[in-house]
C-alpha cells in the first residue's frame, strides 16, 4: 500500500493541512491553535501519515485552496479524491456537496432531498460531521434550514464557516431572505 504523507499550507484563514496518498487527496484540516495541534490532529485521523513536501499534482491543490481562501471562485472538479471508510449514504452526500459551487449555499434539507431522502436533514449533518476533506469538499456551503450556519466540526466552529462564507461572497439563491442576516448581505 502506498504511504499516505501530509503537509501544513499558510492561507488567509490559517495555516490548513492537506493529507495525499500517491495522487489523491484523501484528507485536509483547517487551521487549529498552533502547528504541533494541527499536526497531533493530522496524526490521529491518518496515523500512517508522514510529514512531506507536496508532490506536484498535491500543490496545485494547495494553491487552488488558497485561491479559494483569497475570494476567488475556485471549481475542484479535477482533483482526485479517495474517500475510504465511509458508508454508502455519508459518500452519497459528500458527492453531493462536492457539487455546490462557491458562492453558492445548500440547506442540509436541500442536500436531502437531492438524495431522495427527505426527512434525512440530521443525517446529512452527522455525514457532514464526518467529511475527510473539508474546503474541497465544501461542507461549509450546507446552512440549516432558517439560514443560521449550522454546525461545523472544524476548528473555529461556525465562525470559521462564515468566515469562509464572507469570503466567498456567498448568496443564497432559493431563499435569499435566509441569508439576510449576515454581514456581507445587508440591503443596500
């Protein structure tokens, strides 16, 4: 089996992590505390996982992130993703999710749905809960269903999610008054 090896990034956000295997990126971390927590929390998540520069293909990622973080609206429909231990439902709704463009939001109901599993909003939010590879897979772009953000598992917890949000410039297309309340969509 191929070693999987990780490196540590600087972006507007905080210095992020992104976890490959061969080509594909099978893991990222957004910023904690200080490098050693991002490393601890980087080591319990992918044990085998060696500290490493990025090979090619791995750092047009990186800087595709960073564009991202910098407000440009990044697509990362090219990048191999390797999504293991994962069940059948929670893949189904990071695949999902993985379709939202930036700028753009979902509610976990409207995820749901999309899977033809209405009613399964708490269950999108757990399968959320568990996405390996936050910002690619952009698990911040998924609101509760009042426009409020939700949870967010990642370090900073929802302030780190509308941070990336404002940055974003997100709108919320179907219900924009759900959005209202957030600093970037003041009425004018």
């Amino acid at each position: 089996m191929i070693q999987a090896a990780f490196s540590l990034f600087d972006t507007p956000i905080g210095r992020c992590a992104i976890v490959w295997r061969g080509t594909a990126v099978i893991g990222s971390a957004l910023s904690e505390v200080s490098n050693e927590r991002l490393r601890a929390s980087l080591q319990r998540r992918f044990p085998e996982a060696e500290e490493a520069p990025p090979p090619p293909e791995i750092e047009a990622v990186i800087e595709a992130v960073r564009r991202l973080l910098n407000g440009v609206a990044e697509d990362f429909a090219g990048i191999v993703l390797q999504l293991d231990g994962l069940s059948d439902f929670e893949r189904a709704v990071l695949e999902e999710t993985f379709r939202i463009p930036a700028g753009e939001t979902r509610t976990y109901g409207e995820i749901a749905a999309a899977l033809e599993a209405p009613g399964a909003a708490r269950a999108v939010g757990a399968a959320l809960g568990r996405n390996p590879i936050p910002i690619i897979i952009p698990c911040h772009r998924v609101l509760g269903s009042n426009g409020k953000s939700g949870g967010f598992s990642a370090p900073g917890g929802a302030s780190t999610k509308l941070k990336m949000l404002e940055i974003e410039r997100a709108k919320r297309g179907s219900q924009p008054e759900l959005f209202e309340h957030l600093p970037w969509q003041a009425k004018a």
